[in-house]
C-alpha cells in the first residue's frame, strides 16, 4: 500500500488540519473532528485512501482548503497519479462556491488562487473534462481575481493582455494601471513589465527614472526565480541607455521604496 511522503504529510499536516477546520463554518465543524481523527494518525501509518477519504469529507462538506489541496494534489501528482480533469473540478468547485468570499479573509488567498488556476485550465480546455478551450471565460475569472480579490498575480495577467490586441484590446495605460497595483505588492514580473513600459514610453509618456526603478525593484525580487533571465535582460538593457544621473535617481528611489515593494 502507498504511503504519502514525509514532506506531504507535513504540509497538510501543518495546513490541512489548521486551515481546514479555522475557514469551516460552524455547520461543517462536525466533519472536521472526522478529519482530525485520520490525521491524528499520522505519526504511525496513515493511508493514500484515508488520507484522501479525509480530504475529500471536507471537500464534500465545501471546506476550501480542502478543495484546493486536492486540486494541488491531483494537478501535480502529489501521492495520487495526475489528473488534470479532477485538478480541473476541484479548483472550479472551490472557485464556483466562495467567489463571494470577503477579500480580507483566511482563505481568500486560495479562492483568488483557484480563479487563476481554472483561468489557465481554460486557456488549453481540459478534454478529458469535456471543456473546450475558453478565452473569454479564462479573461473573465482572472478580471475577477485581479479586481474583486486584489490578487497581484492575476493582476499582472490582466495587465498583459492589455498589451495584446487579441485578449483585452492594446491600451498601455489600462496595462499600467493594473501592472502598477501588481507592483506595489512586490510582483517582479509586473513590476520589470511596467518598468519597461515606463522606461521606453510604449503607450504612455516616457519616465526614464521612474522605469528604471522599477526594472532595479524587478531585477532585486526576481533572483533565483525562472523569471529571472528575462527581467535582467530587460534591466541591463535600461542600464546601459540610462544616463548617470537617471541611474543615480532610480538607484535611490528603489532604495527609499525598496521595503515598501519588496526591492
């Protein structure tokens, strides 16, 4: 019989068990003490099926942290073999359930997560789900988790494909704005795409300083992360065409804001 891996029963032992039974209504507490009885367990031998018969109680019972383990768990293949069909049907149960759920919230985190996850779902369509790719339904779920939940990575895509024609129509300064709100919250990819923007006027008046800052913030967030190669690129490229003086002010400026935005 197959045994969940250390780190995974660490992670929801540590996740699933808090979590799950902080963000279940008053009305689900009952099913989470049947949880805790199998996770109880973990310390000698617990099962893939308890283990996943415990998960999906919860997820029954609409508890989200819950559905999103499952979903995590089928997509990768964490202790169960892959699927994206059931990855598919967690994530859109738990996005379909709490779109509602208050912004400031404990789980709206992974609420905002599922809406991104099921956006991509419908970028490809999950055939083995019957569910055809979807672009406009995939723009709509990421609007949603950009704007309604303030998530930063939704509000980078959103930001995107603003860039593009052919998703939400080239405005550079609709890309702005939502690239900025991403920014602020210290996402590096948004942050060097609106650096570049900003260094190079594309769309919107040219501000040399204040786009250099933000490729310098970029540069400094994104080191050891696979968005790297290409933000520095982009940086370095800003560097050599900046003046000293322009170098000089944003150097400082990042500096000064670097602990606000994550530089």
């Amino acid at each position: 019989m197959q045994i969940f891996s250390a780190n995974l029963i660490g992670l929801v032992r540590a996740t699933s068990v808090a979590l799950i039974l902080s963000t279940c209504s008053a009305f689900a507490q009952d099913e989470s003490a049947d949880i805790l009885s199998v996770f109880g367990q973990f310390d000698t031998d617990v099962s893939n099926e308890n283990l996943l018969a415990a998960l999906e109680d919860a997820a029954a019972a609409g508890q989200p942290i819950a559905l999103w383990r499952l979903g995590v768990m089928y997509e990768n293949g964490e202790g169960v073999a892959p699927d994206r069909s059931k990855a598919f049907q967690y994530f859109s149960q738990l996005a379909d359930g709490h779109a509602n759920t208050p912004p400031k919230s404990l789980e709206a985190d992974i609420v905002a997560q599922s809406f991104l996850k099921v956006g991509e779902y419908y970028r490809e369509g999950v055939p083995d789900a019957g569910v055809p790719a979807n672009d406009d339904l995939s723009r709509k779920l990421w609007l949603h988790a950009a704007s309604y939940f303030g998530d930063p990575e939704a509000q980078f895509k959103v930001g995107q494909l603003y860039l593009d024609e052919n998703e939400l129509g080239y405005s550079p300064l609709q890309s702005a704005r939502w690239l900025a709100l991403a920014s602020r919250k210290g996402h590096a990819a948004a942050q060097a795409t609106l650096g570049n923007l900003m260094f190079n006027g594309d769309g919107i008046p040219a501000d040399p300083v204040e786009g250099l800052m933000w490729l310098t913030l970029a540069d400094r967030n994104s080191h050891g992360t696979e968005d790297e190669p290409w933000i520095a690129e982009l940086f370095d490229r800003a560097v050599s065409i900046a003046s000293q003086d322009q170098r000089e002010q944003a150097i400082a400026a990042a500096d000064s804001l670097g602990s606000r935005f994550g530089g």
